[in-house]
C-alpha cells in the first residue's frame, strides 16, 4: 500500500455528519428506550441514516486498517 492508495482511502471517508445520532435523539422515550411507533413512521429516514452510519463506519475502518498496516513493525 502507498500513500497514494492511502491519501484515497482518506479522500472516501465521507463527512461526519451523521443524521443517526440526531435521528436516535428524536425517536428515543424519555426513559431511554426507543420509540417503535415514532421509527416505524419515520421509517424510511431511519434506513437513509442507518445505511449513512453504516458506508461511514465501513469507509474509516478501512482506512483504520490501512493506516495500521503502514504504522507495523517492519523487519530490516
């Protein structure tokens, strides 16, 4: 792997501004559990958010990856 290959990588993670997290905040009851009626009618924004964290937390974990296998331990 080269830092060309690498720069790319970083170049794919897209922004982390995750719908989820505000998406979670509006839908959870106030003693902490979901509420499945308010995500059942929000259903289809749901899956838009869910499908965003999940390319957002395949897109850093590959670059996680790369970064670690440039970071080993090399033997001369």
């Amino acid at each position: 792997m080269d830092n060309q290959t690498l720069a790319g990588l970083l170049a794919d993670v897209p922004p982390a501004d995750l719908k989820i997290t505000e998406l979670a905040a509006e839908i959870t009851l106030p003693g902490g559990g979901l509420d499945l009626d308010a995500a059942a009618a929000r259903q289809p924004e749901v899956e838009l958010a869910c499908a965003q964290a999940q390319d957002y937390a395949a897109a850093t974990k590959r670059l996680l990856e790369a970064m670690k296998w440039q970071l080993r331990p090399r033997r001369y």
